[in-house]
C-alpha cells in the first residue's frame, strides 16, 4: 500500500473507531440498514398496489394496458447498464483509480439522466391524456369495442404509477447528486485503496435503485399486457 | 484459505472480476428481453408469475453481485433476509382482510 | 345515590350477558394478577429491605418458571380467545329473518329508515324480542354506531354498506353513541334507541305512517332511474333480469364469482363496469352522485325483494315468481 | 476519588467547551442527548398543557369552556405532539443516546454526524408541526383517519403530516444508529450475553423504529398527496379504501407502541437489579422477550380495526396473535418481580418510580388483553376504555420509566445529586394523581362513553371531576420534578462517579463523564448485573 493512501485512510478514521476495518464494515453495514427503510419505504407503496389490484383488477389491466412497453423496456436497459458502470466504478475506487472512477461514474451520471429523460418523456404522454389522477383525470382505453369499464379505480391505479415512478424518480435524482458528489471528491484525491467507503455506499444506493425498477417494471408495464382486452 | 484471511483484513478483497461484473449485465439485459417477450404472449395466470420470478431473479443477480452481498458478513445477509420477511408480513397479513372480506358477507 | 352515580352499562340485550360474562372473567383474572404483582412486590420490598436483609442471594433464573409463566399466561389466553371469537362470530352472523332497518350516518346525525317506510333522525325505535339487523352506510366520512346497552359497535364506512344485529330484550330508551371521531360535532351526534313492546311498537309505526315502504320507493326510483328499461323481467333485457338474483351467487364475465349482497348491489348501481355479470356488456352508466345514499338504499331495498319467496307483497304485480327466473 | 470530584474540576463533556456553537455543532452523543432532553421536555410541557385544558373542559357535561372545534384541535395536538414528538424520542434519544455508547464501552456512537442531524431534523420536524398548530390547528386526531382527513378536515392537516413525516427521519437515523452501534462498537468482551438489558430493549425499539417508521411516513405523505391533488387513493369517493389507511397507518403504529414502552422496560431491568443488589432474573428471557415484542408487535395492528369493517376472518387471526404479543410482557413483568425475592432492596426515587412502574404496567397489559379479546373489544373500541389502557401503559408505564431513569442517571448526566425528600414525594404524587386520573376512565369506558367527546351524557360527570382531579395531582408530581432537577444544576451535591453503587460501564467513567468517554477502550470480563462481585457497602451519598 503507497505510504500516500495510509495517509487519506489516517486522515479518514474517525476518533470513535479502532481501525478503518471497523470503520469501514460499520459504515456499509449502517448504509444497509438505511437501504432496509428504503424498503419499507416503497413497501407501503407496493402493499397499496397489491391490494388495489388484487380488488380492482380489471381497472389495473386497463391502466396499465396504457405503458409505453418499449420505452420502458428501454428505460431497464439504461438502468441496468447504469448498474454495471457504478460497480465498475466502485471496482476502479477499490483499485486506488480515482480517473478511471470518474470516468465510470460519468457514465452512470448520463445513463441516469437518460432514465429521468426516457420517464419525463413518458410522463408528458400521460399528462396530455389526462392519465394524471385528480380534477382533470379521464381515462379512455383508446379502443371504442371495449369502452372503460371502470375509470374511476384506473385512476387509482394511475395514482399509484405516479406515486411510486414519482418516488424512484425522485431517488434517482438524489442518487445522481450523490455520484456527482462522488467523482468531485475523487478527483479531488479523497480515496484511497485503502478508503473508499462512500463510494462503495453510494454504489448500493444506486443498485438499490436499480432494483426498485425491476420491480416497478413488471408490476406496471408487463403483467397485463395480455389480459382482459 | 488464504483468501478468507485476505478478506479480513484487506478491503479490496472482493475486488470483483470485471469479467463477472459483464456476465451478470449480460444476463440481466437477456432476462429483460424476455420478460418483455414474455409479456407479449398470452400466458394465462402465469404472465404475472413469469414476470416476478424474472424481476426476482434479476433482482437476486443484482444483490448478491452489484451489491456484494455474496462477499458481505452474515449480518448483512440477515438484514437483507430480515427486511424481506416483515415486507412479506406487510403484504400478507394486509392481505388476509382483503382477500377474506368477501367469506364474510351474511346472506339473506 | 347509585341512581346518580352509575357504574356498569345497562343489559339490554341478548348479548350483552355473554359480553360481560367474558368480561368478568377478565376482570377476575386481571384482578388476580394485579393483585399478584402487588402483594408480591411489597411482601419482598418489606421483607428483603437493605435493612434486615444487607445481603442479596443471586439467583440466576429458574427454567420451570419461566416456562410456568410464559405457558400458563398463554393458556388463559386462549380460553379468553376462543370466548371472544365466539361473540364476535354471532355479531357479524346477522340471524335469517332480521326485521331491516337502513342507517345513513352523516356529520352529525343518524337517518333511519324502517323497511315499511317510517323515517327517523336520531331516534330508533325497534319491538322488543326482535331480532334488528341494520345496513349502514356514511354519506361523508367515518362514523361508528355503538349502543352501550347492547355491547353491538360497528363502523359506518362511506362508500360501503356495513352490517350491525342485536336483539333487545328489555324495554327503555338508551344512548346511541357515534364512536368513530367524525369532525367538530362529534360529541352531539347521539341519539336514542327506544325499545318497545311489540304492540306499542306496531302503533308508533302506524301513528308514525310512511309514503310508500321502503321497497316501493326503491321500485318507484327504479323505473324513474330507467333501470327498467334494461333490466327487465323476462330474458330479453340488455341487463340481467333482477328476479331473484339477491343472495345468489353471481358468475362473472372474467369467470370470477361473486355474492350477489347489498355490496354488490351497491357497486353495480355505482361503478357498473367493475363487475359485469357473464354474457352481458359493460353498457350500463355508472350512477355515482346521480343518487343519495337513501335511494341507493331504497333501491337496494327494492333488489332485495325480488328475491323475496312471497312476491306481490311489496313489488306490486310485475314482480314475477322467483323460481321461473333463474332460467336464463 | 470522592474528594477529587470536589475540589478538582475534572474536564468533561459539558465544560470542555463552551458557547452555543459547541452545543449546536457537537457530534458528541451525551451532549446530542441533552439538546434531545431539552427539545423534549419543551414537547412535554405543550403536550401536558394541552391535556390539562381537555381535563378541565371535562369536568362538566355541557362543553362549555371551549368551543367544540377547539377541543377537537385540543386532543388532537396532544396525541400527535405526545405520540411523535415525546414519546417516541423520549428514553431513547435522550437516555438511549447518552448512555448506549457508555455502556458498550464506546466512546460514540457509530455515526456522530448522524446523530446530530437526527437532532435537527426532529427540530425541523416540530418547528413545522408547531408551526402547524399555532396557524390554526388540527382536527383530525392523531391517527388522521381517512377520508376526514384527506377531503373533510379544513384545518393545517399537510402542516402536521408533514411535520411528522420528517420527524419520523430522525427516528429512523436514530434507530439506525443504535443498532450498527450495538453490532458494531462494542468493547471487547462484551458479548451480547453481557450486554446490558436496556441496550436490548433499545435495540429492539430501533429494529421498530427501522422497518416500521418509513410505512407511516409514505402513508402520511400520500394523504398529503391526497390534499394537495385532490386524488383518492384513500377516498372512498374516488374509490379509494379508508381501511387501507388504517392498515398502513397501524402497521407502524401499532408497533410505536412498543417503541415507547421497550426501551422504558430497559430502564426498569438497570434499576430494579441496581437498587436490589442482584443480577436480574433469568436474563436470557427478559433479553429475547425484547426481540420477541419488537418481532409480534409488528403481527397485531389490524387489533385497532376489529369494528372497523374488516374481514371476520382476519379479525380472528389478529386476535391470537394480539395474545401471543400480551406474553413476552408478561413474562417480563414476572422477572422484575422475582429480581427482588431475596434481594438486598433500597428505596431510592428511581426504585419507587420502578415499583410504579411495574404495578401500573400490570394493569395497562392486561387491560390490553380485554382489548385483544374479540368480543368484548366490540364493545370497548374508542371508549375511555382504551383512552384509560393506553395511559397506563404510556404515562402509567413510560413515563414512569423515563422518570425513574432521569432519576437514576441524573447525577451521571449533571454530575450533580438530586434532593431525595423532594424527589420521593414527587413519586408518590404522580403515583397517586396517575390513577386518580385514569383507574376511573375503565369504569366510564366499560359504560359506554366514547373517546373524543367534547360534551357528555350528565351520568358520566362524577367520574369525570373524579379523574380531573386526579390530573391536577399528577401535573403537581411532574412540575415538581422540573423545578429541582434545574435546581440541582447549581446547587445540587457534587455527584461521585457511581453514587449507586451500580455495575455497568457508565458507573466507571467519573460524572459527568469526559468528551471521549472512556481514557482507554475497557475490557469487559464480568456477566452483565454482577452485583455479587460488586463491593457491598460505602455508598451513602446523597443524604
């Protein structure tokens, strides 16, 4: 180990610990507990989701019979990849290559604002067809052989697609701040091989993002594309 | 053996093949092609079981992996587990009213 | 003074034994228990105190007793269980042959109206030895019917019917309570259950006197509503024919089955689309905000009848006899 | 030593620095858990002076002292302020914060910074539900049950649901924070078999606190939502279910419950065995009971919804496993009490507090269990029933504990000893005034007389002056308390470092302790209660 990055580490160990090794498993662990409200967090979203569309079925095929598919195919692409940049990323910081990283995570940066694009892209969709719940919600489903049966609980459902798209939306915005945070400060020499915990929880962060979206795009995009039309 | 100590005491002990890293993307990429294939074909009921276990597999791939839960301490571990199971008890104990509400109308 | 100073409800129906019996129970046990902890507490703080007992014996734990006071605890609780499911198993389960009554619950006050068409505010009157099962439904938000007297509480939801029986077996005028925090007048959206003998009850019903039963009101909204238009008596409606249908079950165009009750009723007229009935299409309006509470309930009412065994007495002379129908 | 602390300012944490700026930046954890201690006690006094106005305005029938709207803002603003902004944070942010890291032997907690801005946001928090309050008011009750609260209610109810949504911030990064300290930065040799039971008990608060808090907070915000938008996810006339709302809601509230009472049982364990002189009865089980409250807790909340209008079905299943919860507290109440048989009992004011503790918790957990039982839960749902249950178990035994801890660590928080006379009769006083005011509540509410009522039937009236009473003798037992503890700040005897003769690491530091806690990271060789081992005598501090 360079005698340069035992100083970065010297300099990182907070007074409260005995060595970086309990430091650094410390702080992952607390990043993973913090992930674990996250959870809960999106949990009661998904348990409102769960139960709506266990009660109002048809309304949720109809509404979601309405998701652009392809771009939100894309849109798990762009994801995905984002991932594999971040724990490529993660992977260069491990390896004491703050440029390398920077590059990296420049590219998880544009792939995340790729995702926001594709979404806001989606998101007008709707908006001009009124498919955002409140006052001005009307639901069509396009195809005048099989008007809709239950507008007012699709709105529900769509009430949930912005409630929970919104909400991930909202965490990939924080994580892009996050990660730009990230390459100033290691570029900024604030890593080491031997230090490189942040970088390592802003990647579980983003993963955990990631994750919340391959959960997001079955359960709105996918499971009725073929029912009840 | 080696390894095991290494991981005690060296932080980049799960330094990751990239080669791994690239296998596990490309796997994620093919189950999302198919999940989107498969949401295009009339399966019935198992539309939407196809389409969780492929999310559940994708989402195991990302954990284990991206999130080095596979190179973590068993107190991660047990947190992830720990986090699924009061999620599960959330979902299904809100869903023993929902799903029983109808058992319990009185006829006339 | 105890005239003044009450301290137990009054018992006024025939499950209000069975509540305060497990009560009592309860009581009992709880008060053992209390008792208990406290003797024991002050028996060792008196006796072991640092004054005559300078030095503590460590004691480690003891297997046999905590398993003695973790098993013994969880039996009673079970006995205490099995009890209250069984009085609550009774409340939800409405006896056959219920004299109705429809309770609308608004901020503040109670609507009543009886199945022969008599309508109440804050006031229900009911015969004695009856059994009375109310459908109740909220007009804005939550409300909650509770007669002490009666240990019978149930939430009034918006959007919902929801159910409440009892059968009062002792004459007199008791609290009608709203429990559920309904808003600023909360507290003086009271009224009074007045139970009667059967004859006095069939004279406050005639004195009281009604435009029509609830029913034939139902009926009447039916055919101003145009619901007769398609829903009609023989087979060859748009609609499902309603003879008979109420408390059946009901095949579904998704091939899910459904109970045809008050619920159901209640969501057809409201939101048609969610529930179409096998082979028919997702043609009818939906009527949300078009009708109130009471109409929905005399509609109800009206649905329900047809599927009464003795026909011409409240429909009049187009309801046809029930068995003919279920042909289709 | 004794003679040291007198003449000798030893530096500590509270004068090693000076300034507001040293308390508003400090990451250190005892000086967080003051700025908690005072945050709170502020809280309290709102609270409690709202509470003092719904006791007068019910000593008569008639509703006569303040206008309907006001009473129901009234009781409102003391369950929530209460409920989110005292109880929750009381034991474990202020005791819980101060002394976890003592006793693990740590000189912080895991993350400092974290914790500090726990503080803040709890203040952003309260300052936003104030603020809330004082514009106007709420109406809704503290469980802000749907749709009054989405579409019926025109008071500030974004302003509270949003001032508790980030308050419930603070309590994660809290919960958070104890549970990696607790994994993470114990001391060598103390092993979790030697931990001491209140670290248990916070921890398991913290687990509740961790995967319970963020479901109330997104049901909170989609009500916001819900206001702001005008949708209906919980609107029945938009089609929404209310009763969705009541299961997302309890889900997280149910189990605050035992956020609250957990970490006050964790305190009774430290002073029963303490003032006893013995190692607390059958460790293990009191240490897993903890986790066993924490893990059923989380299993029982739809027992708030038995008339509710859900399935009969569901009711039952919730019924049982409302009872299985009821043993794990049982099983803990009969080991306090054997914790004495034979023990060496002093009464000092935190032991008295922890007899009443015991006693009162006895009689708020099985009242508990008349309100699992289906049948007659029917009956007693929302009567003062439940008001009089929930104040036993939350005044009657949280209060009590939290109390008894400030009490017991007072001379290590302040360095500075209590007067004991004062400090005994204040015990009494909110023994006595406590079930004045509440014993004659489960008579009102076996009658019948529902919670949230402004006015009331006459035939209620004598029990109610009876338990208004009451609330005055107990708001005297917590003035008084308030008035010598800042009294003692200055003219309190010099506290030696363990006046107690307690075992734990935090009877080892000096009081107050130093900023870093401990000269050198201890090594942990004894059982957790040793007291066997523990030099009997020479402990007459005090008086």
């Amino acid at each position: 180990m360079a005698t340069s990055d035992i100083q970065v580490a010297e300099h990182a160990l907070q007074h409260h610990f005995a060595d970086m090794e309990q430091q650094q498993e410390t702080s992952t662990f607390g990043m993973w507990m913090f992930l674990v409200t996250e959870i809960m967090f999106f949990g009661g979203l998904f348990c409102a989701y769960l139960v709506y569309r266990a009660s109002y079925y048809q309304a949720f095929v109809e509404g979601s019979q309405k998701m652009n598919i392809w771009l939100g195919a894309t849109n798990t692409a762009v994801l995905i990849c984002s991932s594999l940049s971040m724990a490529l990323g993660v992977r260069a910081a491990q390896m004491g290559k703050p440029k390398l990283m920077a590059v990296l995570l420049l590219i998880t940066i544009v792939l995340g604002c790729g995702f926001l694009g594709i979404k806001a892209v989606e998101y007008h969709e709707h908006w001009v067809n009124h498919e955002f719940p409140g006052p001005n919600f009307h639901f069509e489903t396009g195809d005048p052989a099989h008007p809709a049966t239950d507008p007012v609980h699709t709105e529900i459902y769509f009430s949930l697609y912005w409630a929970m798209t919104g909400l991930h939306a909202l965490h990939m915005v924080i994580g892009v701040g996050l990660v730009t945070w990230i390459i100033i400060a290691g570029l900024g020499g604030a890593y080491s091989r031997a230090y490189f915990t942040p970088v390592e929880n802003v990647g579980l962060y983003w993963h955990f993002v990631d994750l919340v979206w391959i959960y997001l795009f079955p359960l709105l995009y996918l499971i009725s594309k073929k029912h009840g039309g | 053996m080696k390894q095991m100590q290494e991981e005690h005491f060296d932080p980049m002990s799960h330094l990751v093949p990239i080669s791994l890293y690239v296998t596990i993307w490309a796997a994620l990429m093919v189950f999302t092609g198919i999940t989107v294939f498969a949401a295009t074909v009339e399966l019935g009921v198992f539309n939407i079981v196809v389409a969780l276990l492929i999310a559940t597999i994708k989402g195991t791939l990302v954990v284990l992996f991206f999130m080095h839960l596979r190179y973590s301490t068993k107190l991660t571990m047990v947190t992830v587990v720990a986090a699924i199971f009061f999620l599960i008890i959330l979902f299904s104990l809100s869903m023993t009213d929902y799903l029983t509400r109808a058992w319990s109308t009185s006829l006339r | 003074m105890w005239k003044n100073l009450p301290l137990f409800p009054e018992r006024a129906s025939a499950l209000a034994w069975q509540v305060d019996g497990l009560y009592f129970l309860l009581l009992g046990v709880s008060a053992f228990f209390t008792l208990l902890i406290f003797a024991l507490i002050l028996v060792f703080a008196l006796k072991y105190r640092r004054s005559v007992h300078p030095h503590a014996v460590q004691i480690e734990g003891s297997l046999p007793l905590e398993l003695a006071w973790t098993l013994i605890p969880l039996g009673i609780c079970m006995i205490f269980f099995a009890w209250g499911s069984l009085i609550y198993f009774q409340e939800a389960r409405p006896p056959k042959g219920a004299m109705e009554v429809y309770v609308v619950g608004k901020q503040w006050m109670w609507k009543f109206e009886h199945e022969t068409g008599q309508r109440e505010i804050n006031q229900l009157h009911v015969p004695i030895g009856r059994d009375v099962r109310l459908v109740m439904s909220s007009q804005d938000v939550i409300h909650d019917f509770f007669v002490p007297a009666f240990r019978v509480k149930a939430d009034v939801l918006p959007g919902r019917f929801t159910e409440l029986w009892f059968r009062p077996t002792k004459t007199g005028t008791y609290h009608l309570f709203c429990s559920q925090y309904c808003g600023t007048d909360h507290s003086r959206m009271i009224g009074q259950v007045i139970v009667m003998e059967p004859v006095a009850f069939q004279a406050w019903l005639s004195a009281e006197g009604a435009t029509g039963t609830l029913p034939e009101n139902g009926q009447q909204l039916f055919q101003q509503l145009g619901c007769a238009t398609c829903h009609r008596f023989d087979t060859q409606g748009r609609g499902p024919n309603l003879t008979g249908v109420f408390g059946k079950t009901v095949l579904l165009d998704d091939g899910r089955t459904v109970v045809a009750d008050e619920n159901y009723v209640r969501e057809s007229i409201l939101n048609p689309g969610a529930k179409i009935v096998s082979g028919f299409k997702p043609i009818m309006p939906s009527f949300q905000g078009q009708v109130s509470e009471e109409s929905l309930m005399a509609l109800v009412a009206y649905i329900k009848s047809l599927a009464q065994p003795q026909p011409n007495e409240p429909g009049g002379n187009h309801a046809p006899a029930p068995e003919k129908s279920n042909v289709q | 030593m004794a003679t040291a602390v007198q003449t000798v300012e030893r530096e500590n944490y509270l004068n090693s620095d000076y300034g507001i700026k040293s308390w508003l930046l400090t990451t250190d954890h005892k000086r967080i858990a003051l700025l908690y201690l005072v945050s709170i006690t502020a809280m309290f006094w709102i609270g409690g002076f709202f509470a003092m106005l719904i006791r007068l305005e019910l000593l008569t029938p008639a509703g006569d002292l303040v206008s309907s709207d006001t009473y129901n803002k009234l009781f409102t603003m003391h369950g929530i302020i209460m409920v989110f902004f005292f109880l929750i944070p009381s034991v474990p942010a202020t005791l819980g914060n101060f002394l976890i890291p003592l006793m693990v032997g740590a000189k912080d907690l895991a993350f400092p910074r974290v914790n500090l801005l726990s503080w803040y946001i709890y203040m952003v928090g309260a300052i936003t539900a104030l603020t809330a309050m004082v514009m106007g008011g709420v109406d809704t009750g503290w469980t802000f049950y749907t749709p009054f609260s989405t579409t019926y209610s025109n008071t500030h109810v974004m302003g509270a649901a949003i001032g508790i949504f980030i308050t419930g911030f603070s309590s994660i990064l809290t919960g958070l924070n104890f549970i990696v300290t607790i994994h993470r930065m114990r001391a060598p040799g103390m092993t979790w078999r030697r931990l001491p039971l209140f670290c248990w008990a916070n921890y398991a608060a913290a687990l509740i606190m961790v995967l319970g808090t963020p479901v109330v907070a997104i049901t909170l915000l989609l009500v916001a939502l819900e206001r702001a938008f005008n949708i209906g996810i919980f609107n029945p006339q938009l089609g929404g279910d209310p009763l969705l709302f009541q299961h997302l809601f309890w889900f997280y509230s149910h189990p605050a419950v035992y956020i609250m009472i957990l970490p006050g049982m964790g305190v009774i364990n430290e002073i029963v065995t303490c003032f006893s002189r013995k190692r607390v009865f059958g460790y293990e089980f009191v240490a897993l009971a903890s986790i066993a409250i924490a893990v059923l807790g989380f299993l029982v909340w739809a027992h708030h919804m038995f008339v509710a209008g859900i399935s009969v079905y569901a009711a039952l299943v919730f019924s049982l496993l409302s009872y299985l919860v009821a043993i794990p507290s049982a099983v803990k109440v009969f080991n306090w009490t054997a914790t004495l048989y034979k023990g060496s009992i002093r009464y000092e004011t935190p032991m008295l507090y922890a007899f009443g503790f015991i006693g009162l918790f006895t009689v708020g957990g099985l009242t508990g269990v008349f309100l699992a039982s289906l049948g007659v839960d029917v009956h007693v749902h929302d009567t003062y029933f439940v008001v009089a249950h929930f104040h036993y178990v939350m005044v009657g035994g949280m209060v009590m504990a939290y109390m008894a801890g400030l009490h017991f660590w007072w001379p290590k928080i302040t360095g500075r000893m209590y007067p004991e006379a004062w400090a005994k009769l204040s015990a009494l006083l909110v023994f006595v005034g406590f079930n004045t005011t509440f014993l004659p509540l489960f008579i009102v509410g076996y009658m019948g007389l529902p919670r949230r009522y402004h006015a009331y039937p006459p035939e209620f009236q004598v029990l109610n002056v009876l338990s208004t009473a009451g609330a005055s003798i107990l708001a005297v037992g917590y003035v008084l308390p308030m008035i010598y503890f800042l009294w003692s700040l200055r003219y309190g005897e010099p506290a030696p470092p363990n006046p107690w003769n307690a075992v734990g690491l935090e009877w080892m530091t000096p009081s107050p302790p130093p900023t870093h806690n401990f000269d050198e990271t201890p090594i942990v060789t004894w059982e957790a209660y040793d007291y066997e081992h523990q030099p009997q005598e020479e402990v007459t501090v005090g008086h």
